[in-house]
C-alpha cells in the first residue's frame, strides 16, 4: 500500500471546494463530497496507476475524477507514494503550471 501525501496547495483546493458547496448547498452534501474524495484517496494507495496518464501537465502525473471535480496525482514508484497535486474543477483550463507548488 503506498504512502499518501495531499499537498499544502491540493488541501486548500478540498478545502474551498467543501466550504462552496457547503454554502451553497448545505452541510450534507458538502459531506457527500467529502466522503468521496476520502474514498477516492482510499483507493488510490491500493492502486495508484488506476488514474488516467496526464503526460502534458507533467512527469507522471495522472487523473481521476470526482465529479465535476479532477483530483490529479503523481504515483511516485521508487517512494511508493500517491501525492495529490491538485483538486480542480473540470471546467477550468488546466495548465502544467498549476501541477508544481
């Protein structure tokens, strides 16, 4: 099972992703969302290539999604370790710039 490290930058994502949805459409389904990112993360130190390759936005870096949210990764094999990058939404223009610290 690999190690998980959610970045500084991709917490603060999830973090104002909960607050949003939370105002905008109640604690519930903040919670919904909250539960699915957890499981999504569960699964991902189980089976880190699971999400799909993202050569253009960096080395190794992949996505998986819980929608309309991306949740893009690096599965880091030498470490085995799954470290999450980011937490975008889907319609937002995704650079490689976005993907560094």
């Amino acid at each position: 099972m690999a190690t998980l490290v959610i970045s500084r930058v991709a917490s603060a994502d999830q973090a104002d992703i909960l607050q949003d949805i939370g105002q905008a459409a109640g604690a519930n389904v903040a919670e919904t969302y909250q539960d699915r990112f957890t499981q999504l993360f569960s699964i991902l130190v189980v089976q880190p290539e699971i999400g799909a390759p993202r050569p253009e936005l960096g080395r190794a870096v992949r996505l998986c999604l819980v929608q309309p949210y991306n949740v893009y990764y690096r599965f880091d094999r030498a470490r085995d370790e799954v470290r999450i990058l980011r937490i975008l939404h889907g319609r937002r223009d995704i650079t490689r710039g976005m993907m560094t610290p």
